[in-house]
C-alpha cells in the first residue's frame, strides 16, 4: 500500500539530516551502540523522524544488548508495517512506517514477552518525546 506523506527523493534529502535520510529513505542501518536512545530510560513517546507518527512507547522498550533501541511491540499497530527483506544475503522482516514509507529497522522473533518479538530500531530513524 503507498503511504499517506509521499515527497520525492529531493525534498526528503533537504528535510532529514543526512545520517536520517540513509535510513529512512535507503534502508540504511546505523552503526551499533552510536544511537541516542540505545541507552535511553526516560518515559515518553517514540515517533518517526520522517513524518511525526508515534511508533513505540517507552514502556515497551527493553536492553537488548545488540545496540539499537529494541522494544517488543509497535505504540500504535496501525502506524507500522513489514516487509519481506532479502538483502544482504539473509532473509529479515523490515519494519517501515506506515504514513510515509520510511525504514526503521527490522523484527526478529526472540524478543521478551509478552510478543516474544524484538523490534530492532535505528535511533536516528525516531524523535522522542518525553513525558515531564
Ligand atoms: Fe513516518
């Protein structure tokens, strides 16, 4: 399904710094342990740093050890969407956002419960709010 937010490659160029367009728009993967919100612990909201969409709560957030922000559900089913992805010679499940089509991450199947699922997502692909 196309997303809601479409612009074109240029106007994502110009929006997002360039660390965020490589993920976002070409399915980039931050290096591991350099994000900001690896070790963050405050409470509040992650939304999409392409469009502003929330996409996971602090309260599902767990330490992973693998160096990207993990969190074992979506804040809000709605606003995300997998993939099929083969590249790199594995087979992964891409996590997208769903308004505007951006990359996030991918989801593995040996997460916590209550999911069981471990989202693994790129700092720079998300913008946090954090509650007072
Ligand atoms: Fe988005």
């Amino acid at each position: 399904m196309a997303p809601d937010i479409e612009k074109t490659d240029e106007e994502w160029r110009e929006e997002l710094t360039p660390e965020q367009y490589e993920v976002l728009r070409r399915q980039g993967t931050e290096r591991a342990f350099t994000g900001d919100y690896v070790y963050n612990h405050d409470t509040g909201m992650y939304r999409c740093a392409g469009c502003g969409a929330d996409l996971f709560s602090s309260e599902t957030k767990f330490e992973s050890g693998s160096g990207w922000p993990s969190f074992y559900e979506p804040a809000v089913a709605a606003n995300v969407e997998v993939h099929e992805d083969r590249s790199h010679g594995m087979v992964r499940t891409e996590v997208r956002c769903k308004r505007c089509g951006g990359h996030l991450g991918h989801v593995f199947p040996d997460g916590p419960n209550p999911t069981g699922l471990r989202y693994c997502i790129n700092s720079c692909a998300l913008d946090f709010d954090k509650v007072k």
